[in-house]
C-alpha cells in the first residue's frame, strides 16, 4: 500500500482565508431563525434520490449557518457524529464550547443530514427503549433473535417512513451538502467530521477533492473495515479500556476504599447476578412515592460501554459500581435512565431533539452490509461470530453483536465491498483521536495517517472520543493555527497527554459513625447534590422535581444567577433525612457558591446553616446538632 508523505512547502502558501464570506454567499437564500439554536437556519430542496432521475420526488435538507464576527478566514462544514444527531440542535453547545475565536473568524455551516432533525427525522423510541435494555444471553440465541426481530419490525412501524429508509445512506448526505455548496457559489471549504462524520467527511473530500481547503477528522472511522471488522476492533479496543479503568481505580486510594474487593470483582458480581435475572430497584418518583424497576444486564453493559467515551464519564461510572458492591443499585439505573434517554417517570423511550436513534440504524445498515444470504442466515451467523470472540470480550460483548443483528434484519442493506482507504489529497488533512477511545479506537486513526497524502497526526493519550474543543491546548492550538492562519503542524505526528480518569469522588457517610460530624454531614449533602445522576441531566430551563435515592424529593429551579433547591424529606443514606433548601450562585462573581439551610432528622437531629465559597474556597457552618451548637472541626495538634 503507497504511503504519501507530507509536502509542506507546497501546502504552506494555502492560507485559510475564504474567496467569499459565507454572509455574502448566502445573500440571496432565504435565511430564517433556526429551530432549537441561534443561528440563522436555510433549507435546500434536493432530490429524495440523487441517484434517480425523478424530479417529482424532493426533501428539504435544513442547513444552519454561523457567520464570522471578524473578517472570515473561511468557511467549516461541520459535520457531528452518530449518525443520528443533529448538527443544528447541537450547534449552540459546540459553538460554546470552543474557544470564542472559532466563531468570531470562521464561518461555520452545521447541517441536519436527511434522516435527522424535526421534519424528516427517524426516531422510535418506544421501540428503541425496549431493545436497548433488553437482556441478550448467547445462552439463548432464539430470543436474541426475537429481540432483534421485534425492534426493527417495532421501530420501522413506530416511524412510518418505509420511503425514506433507503435514500438516507452516507453518499446521499454528501450529495446534499455539495448542492448546497454549489448554492453558496462553490467556495472551497474546510470538513470538519467528528466520530461517523468523520466517515461522511473522507467521502466527500475523495469525491469532490477541488471543494476541499482541509480536512479535519476528530475521533476517526477506518472505512476499509466492514461492518465485522469495524465492531470487533472496537468492541476488543472497549474490553482493554474497561479493565485498565478497574485497574486504575484499584490503583486510587479513595475509589479502593469504596470498592475494597477490586473494580473487576464488584462488576463481574454484579454482571453475574443480573445474568440470572434483573434485579428488582426501589426507584423514587418526583412525587416521592416509590415504585419497583429492573436494573438489567442491558443497562449495566450499556453504562460501561458508554463510561468509556470520557475520563468524567469513567469517573461517574466507578461510583455508581462502588455504589451498588454497597448495596445501593439506584445511581446504576439513574445512569442506565440517562444514557438510554429512558424517562425515570415511565420507563418509556424519549424523544430527543438532538438524537435521532432510529437513524442511525437507518445510515449505518444502509452503509455497511451484514453479509450474504437471507436476514436469518445473516444473524445466526453474526451470533456465530459473537460466541467466538465470546473469551476475548466477557464484559461487553453485547456491544459487538447486537446493533449488527438489527441491520442483518433492516429493510434495506448497504454495499457488499468497502472504499479504498482515504488518500487524502494537495490538501492538509489533520487527524485527530484519543487513545482511549472505545467506538473509533486509535488503531483506526494511524491506519488513516498512513495512507494520506498530506497528513499529519495530533494523539491525546489519555484522550476521549473526540478531542478537539475539549479545552485541551494540544490539539485545539493546533487545530486553529491551521484554520486561522494555514499553519501546518509542526510535524507529522505529535502527541498531546491528559489524565485517562477524571478525579474521583468518594462515597459519603460510608461510615454511620461518620454522621456524628454536622460539618461532615453538611458537606457529604453538597456532593451528592453535586453528583447526582438526574441534575446532570436538568436542562436548566424550568423546574423540575425529582426523587431523592432512597426517598423524598428535590426541587431544582433556575435563577438569573444560578439554582435554587428545595428538599423535601430527602434521603441519600437510610437513616438520615433532611429537609431545607440550597442557593448555588455560579456567575464568576465573588458571592459564587453553594449556602443551604438544613433540617436533619433520623440517626442525627439539627438545624444547620452551611456555607461553600467556590470563589475563595472556604467553609462555613453554624446551628444545632443533636441540641448543641454546630461547629466546624478542629485539629487536634
């Protein structure tokens, strides 16, 4: 296979800077405010089928557009991942996340692909819910294939869009996004791909290379592999991450602590014990009443899986684990909740505006075939092939059969032979990957590198899917250097470093004796307010209630400077209720923190006003505990 080496002398002088603004481009298109962002929104009438001659069937093809405060250095096609998610839903939080100088030089065109987004957007997620946390035991491959049935059967009725699954492959959304360029004037454009956008992105500059400036992959899919290939490679890249994330725990002292018999030890009892049969929750409603759920081997293999996507993710994960070896399963089903986008309320699938789960199948089954022979031969083989590499992969191996079952049973498959590997081209491509990323492990990112022309390397160790905008100088310096300026990187590989696991929060009031302390007591009600599970999720706009762990409730409402809270006999450890409210201000001001006011009843009885400054880091408490003054400690020397 011939290897390009990288020309810099020639791609020095392809500074970034636009033959036209994307304002000027886009003066003569019906600009309109988008949905779900602030950016000005435009909707192209493309063909349904650019492969057919039929001008009589059309889709609208929504693009939104973010214009450069300064005089612009060039136009970015971003395209996100999935597939399924939305770029325009999505746009203001990324835009948010980079540095402001991204928005204020660039302009920037973020596309909902055909397939996604509100008009034409394929979602079950009625169906979708029940597949996800549905048990999956090789032992009993008939109902494996039941399940599989039955979701795509379900999932296919529940959208009702028989006419749309088979024009919403990758090539179909190149072809939308390049009339769009068209209708912009041609400029020449920067492709920006993160995760499967990265796929779509290879694509586009290998068919249309007099379009492209640069290309930027973040987090990147080998399209070389097949549909096998590719789910081995990651689910084997998963398995070794998941371990080095128990033995990293076991390593720290504080998570130890919680989990004394080792990480492995409490996942594997746990998997084990759900194996059997789920295991029966007592979930708090927002009501505060109680109501029986199943904790699954479906939601347990889904929050490891999806734990290893970043180092906070990791962290949260190891303390719902060291939560449950204690006895306490309810933060491993909030996490299942959230990362399944289940309501708590019901127990049924939710609509999310920025994920489109039925699309992704609806893509990636259209781009990827499972092989020869009838929907049934295909699975049982591919269940075949997952009890092979069933010793190589105990823990997650439901990642590596499971979403290839659904598309050896989809409507519609994809090509039988892959692309050749990208080539790159006169252009600068920028590669871009964690080596800890479980779905486009980094294995995928050198066997890129080293078959394009003109590419260079920039590899986080310790990093996430996804690196750039992550608030890492390396590589986002590097990354802007290249947009703002032309500068190439300073060589073809380079390598940036952060931590593989964010730090660790121990459990509280492990120790009943523990409790004795108001200033201990106060503290450990702040972090797990902090940490809890359902807040993270809040979108901050309305408020909303929702059922402590082990009883009573809290209610979150937004301010113009922060949240207010208001506890309602609200229980995180059995034998101690409280009630009060708290005022977190978060405004980069010097009032910023954390003051509750508390009423504690159960082993230990007070009244406690508690103050956390995060501007300067002090601690206050005053009030009652157990009929005598609170107070903070003191150090005994």
């Amino acid at each position: 296979m011939r290897r390009f080496l990288p020309l810099p002398i020639l791609l020095a002088a392809t500074a970034a800077t636009a033959e036209v603004s994307l304002r000027d481009a886009a003066s003569g298109l019906d600009l309109y405010p988008c949905e779900g962002s602030s950016l000005s929104c435009t909707t192209l009438t493309v063909p349904l089928d650019h492969r057919a001659n039929d001008p009589s069937r059309t889709i609208e093809v929504t693009f939104a557009l973010s214009f450069a405060t300064y005089d612009s250095r060039g136009i970015l096609f971003y395209f996100v991942g999935g597939p399924g998610a939305s770029g325009i839903a999505s746009a203001d939080s990324y835009l948010a996340s980079f540095d402001p100088a991204l928005a204020e030089n660039m302009d920037i065109v973020f596309v909902d692909q055909r397939g996604i987004g509100p008009v034409h957007g394929l979602s079950c997620p009625v169906a979708q819910a029940r597949f996800d946390t549905a048990a999956a035991p090789l032992s009993d491959p008939e109902s494996i294939l039941a399940t599989a049935r039955s979701y795509v059967t379900d999932c296919t009725a529940e959208m009702g869009a028989d006419d749309l699954l088979s024009v919403v492959d990758t090539d179909q959304a190149i072809r939308d996004s390049e009339a769009f360029r068209q209708k912009l004037g041609a400029p020449k454009v920067w492709l920006y791909g993160e995760s499967y956008g990265t796929q779509l992105v290879q694509a586009y500059a290998t068919q249309v290379p007099q379009a492209v400036r640069g290309v930027i992959l973040d987090g990147v899919v080998d399209l070389t592999l097949t549909a096998e290939e590719f789910y081995r490679r990651y689910t084997l890249a998963s398995e070794a991450l998941l371990a080095e994330t128990f033995t990293h725990c076991d390593a720290l002292p504080t998570c130890r602590a919680d989990i004394p018999g080792g990480a492995a030890q409490a996942y594997d009892a746990l998997a084990a014990r759900l194996a059997k049969a789920p295991v029966t929750v007592a979930y708090t409603l927002a009501d505060g009443t109680q109501v029986p759920r199943q904790l699954t081997s479906g939601l347990l293999e889904a929050n490891a899986f999806f734990a290893l996507y970043s180092p906070e993710g990791r962290a949260e994960f190891l303390r719902a684990l060291a939560g449950a070896g204690r006895g306490n399963l309810v933060p491993m089903l909030q996490l299942g909740y959230s990362n399944m986008y289940i309501d708590p309320e019901t127990e049924i699938g939710m609509e999310d505006p920025g994920w489109y789960g039925a699309a992704y199948y609806a893509i990636t089954c259209t781009d990827y075939d499972s092989g020869t022979g009838t929907a049934e031969e295909r699975a049982r083989r591919i269940l075949d092939e997952a009890r092979a590499l069933a010793p190589q992969a105990p823990r997650l191996l439901r990642s590596y059969f499971l979403e290839r079952l659904a598309c050896a049973y989809w409507p519609h498959q994809g090509p039988d032979r892959r692309p050749a590997p990208y080539a790159g081209g006169t252009f600068p491509t920028l590669v871009l990957n964690g080596d800890h990323d479980p779905i486009t492990p980094i294995s995928m990112a050198y066997s890129v590198l080293d078959n394009a022309q003109n590419a260079y390397g920039i590899f986080l160790q310790g990093g996430p899917h996804v690196t750039w905008g992550r608030g890492h100088t390396c590589p986002d310096s590097i990354v802007e250097a290249l947009l703002y300026d032309g500068t190439l990187p300073s060589a073809r590989e380079q390598i940036c470093q952060q931590d593989p696991v964010s730090k660790y929060t121990p459990l509280t009031l492990t120790d009943p004796a523990q409790t004795a302390d108001p200033f201990t007591v106060a503290r450990a009600i702040e972090i797990e307010l902090l940490k809890y599970i359902p807040l993270a999720g809040w979108s901050g706009d309305h408020p909303t209630s929702y059922g402590c762990p082990l009883g009573g409730t809290v209610l979150a409402s937004p301010t113009d400077r922060g949240t207010e809270f208001a506890f309602a006999d609200c229980r995180f450890w059995p034998d101690l209720v409280f009630g009060g409210s708290a005022v977190e201000v978060n405004m980069d001001a010097p009032d910023d923190g954390i003051t509750m006011v508390l009423t504690l009843a159960g082993m230990q009885t007070g009244t406690l006003t508690y103050r956390h400054s995060t501007a300067d880091e002090a601690f206050s408490l005053e009030g009652t505990w157990n009929g005598r003054p609170a107070t903070l400690p003191r150090t005994a020397q």
